[in-house]
C-alpha cells in the first residue's frame, strides 16, 4: 500500500529531515512539501531532505507559478534531481490564493487571468529546458528566447500539477505525470467527482496519471482526541467558515444551518467558540481522523475515489499518526 506524507512549511528544517528519514525507515513512498509565500522555502527543504535519506521520494506540493519563472523552476528541479539521485517530484499550482495577490497578482476573474494557458506556457518551458535544445518561447505570460541549459538533465523529472478547477484538472492529466486534487481537504465523495475529470483528461492522452490528494491526518487513541487536534487546528475552522461548500458536506449529514452558528461565531472573530460549535460529522467527512483502524478505512475510501497517491498531511500527535499509519508497519 502506497502512503505518502505531506507537510506545511512551519517545521524546521531540521524537523523536517528527521521526519523525511523517519517516513524512508517506515516504507513510506514520499514526502511533500507545501510553498508559502511567508513560511520556510520549500526549496531549501527538499534539498536538505534529499541529503539526509537515500531512497524515498520527495516532491514540492507546490511551488506557485507567479513567484518563480518555469526557467528557474527547470534549472532549480533539475539540479535537486541530481542532488537526490532521481527521487525528486516538481509539483507546481497557481499559487495561495489569500496571498498572491499580497504581491500584486490577481487570481480572479479567470477570464482574464486564464489559470489553464498559465500552468500550460509553464509546463511547456519546462519541459523544453530540460530537453536541452536552445528554448525559444513567447507566451501571454512567459517568454524565453535563445536560451540553452547549461548542463544535461540524466533522469526525468516527474511533473505534478495541482488544481480544484474541474477544467485545469483535466487539462493537467493531459501534459503532467500527476495531478494533486486537494490541499488537505476533502470529502470522498468530491474526490471522486474530481477524479472522473482526471480521467477524461487521462482519455484524451491515452494513458492514465498519478492522482494524488492531501489528507487531513489526525490518529490517536483516543478518537476524541484526534478529532480535538482537528477542531483546533486553524487551517480547518478557516477552511470551513470560508472555502468548504455547504453541500459537498450535505451527504454526510451536515447541512447549512448546521454549520450557521460555527460561521457566524467565526465571521465575529470568536474562534475558540467557532471551534467547539465545528459538528463532528463535518470533522469525519472531510479529514482522516481517529483510531489508526478507523483511519486506514477511511484512506481506503478516498483509493475506492480513484486516489492513487494519498498524502497523508498529519496533525496533533503526529508521531503516533506517522508509526501507526506506516506502510512498512
């Protein structure tokens, strides 16, 4: 059984070469790291875990294609390629939407900012570069012209587009390796509808793709506990207050007036009580949260989905989550 780990960029560095040896020792296929535009570099990450282990897999899930140009993504993947022996995966996205526009770039509308044609010129560059011709390029937003790459790429390095845009998710089955379906959140149902435009994409070209998804991971014991890491955890309130559809939650027994009192507590700056008004249910249909065996069921519901490559995103007491959890266990 494939398992992958999957962080936020708020450990050290040194924490996370610990854990990248410690998931390599437990057999578990790779981990990724989160870009921020204000956390830890994920660069620097990647390079450093590739040093401290041998075989695992490591992948930036992702980089943001309005802070780095697709020239020094190919250059920079291509030399942690090196560095890693092959074990390196570019995963790449439009980027944070709450902070990219703190540097002046618009997401929204997408009729102006055509996210596709974006992540399309992106991938095309990058790819030219490592194929080591001279790259002429001269896209709606990137251009290159009579550029050579100095030095010869030796193993193919894997590319993962991430996107909820039912359009770019299919698009992406049709130029990348793979393709990340959710940052943490999720219920199985909305994967699996996620996945179906995956595989029209994937029909397209003929062949199938990596389908990878965050997982929200919370495992303990006690399942009250898990599910309290949960409730705490800030990205999930926000995520539910803000970003969560009403009705991808409504299958599972949550419906809007459920979630009004949390929202309205949330919206008046009362945190600590929008977290405790959080109904469960809403905490077991989006994450995979409780004991290791409840949780394993629950992962397997997501590969039933059509997930391929779950990335485990661990909170709370993640140690036990990593143990308990491990292919190799």
């Amino acid at each position: 059984m494939r398992l992958a780990l999957g962080y936020n960029p708020v450990l050290s560095v040194q924490d996370a070469v610990a854990q990248a040896s410690r998931a390599e020792s437990l057999g578990y296929d790779s981990v990724w790291m989160h870009e921020s535009l204000y956390q830890r570099d994920v660069v620097t990450y990647i390079s450093a875990m590739a040093s401290g282990t041998k075989r695992i897999g490591l992948g930036s899930g992702v980089i943001n294609t309005f802070t780095r140009h697709p020239v020094t993504a190919a250059t920079t993947f291509a030399t942690l390629s090196e560095l890693s022996g092959g074990r390196v995966t570019l995963g790449l996205g439009l980027g944070s939407f709450p902070t990219i526009p703190l540097i002046g770039q618009k997401i929204f509308p997408v009729a102006e900012t055509k996210p596709i044609r974006r992540i399309k010129e992106y991938v095309e560059v990058v790819k030219s570069v490592w194929e080591g011709g001279k790259v002429d390029f001269d896209g709606d937003f990137f251009q290159v012209h009579g550029l050579t790459l100095g030095f010869r790429v030796d193993r193919r390095v894997p590319i993962f587009v991430a996107s909820l845009s039912p359009k770019t998710q299919e698009f992406a089955a049709t130029v990348a390796d793979g393709v990340i379906l959710a940052p943490a959140l999720g219920t199985a149902l909305a994967t699996q509808k996620m996945v179906e435009n995956v595989r029209r994409g994937e029909a397209k070209r003929g062949r199938g793709v990596e389908r990878a998804s965050y997982l929200l991971t919370s495992v303990d014991r006690d399942p009250a506990k898990a599910a309290k890491a949960v409730r705490d955890y800030y990205f999930f309130a926000y995520q539910l207050a803000e970003v969560v559809k009403p009705e991808s939650l409504s299958p599972y027994g949550v419906e809007e007036e459920d979630l009004r009192p949390m929202k309205e507590a949330w919206r008046s700056g009362d945190e600590a009580e929008a977290r405790r008004l959080i109904p469960e249910a809403a905490v077991e249909a989006l994450t995979v949260t409780g004991t290791p065996d409840h949780a394993l069921g629950r992962v397997d519901e997501y590969r039933k989905a059509g997930i391929t490559l779950p990335i485990l995103m661990p909170i709370g007491d993640v140690d036990y989550a990593v143990n308990e959890l491990a292919p190799g266990g």
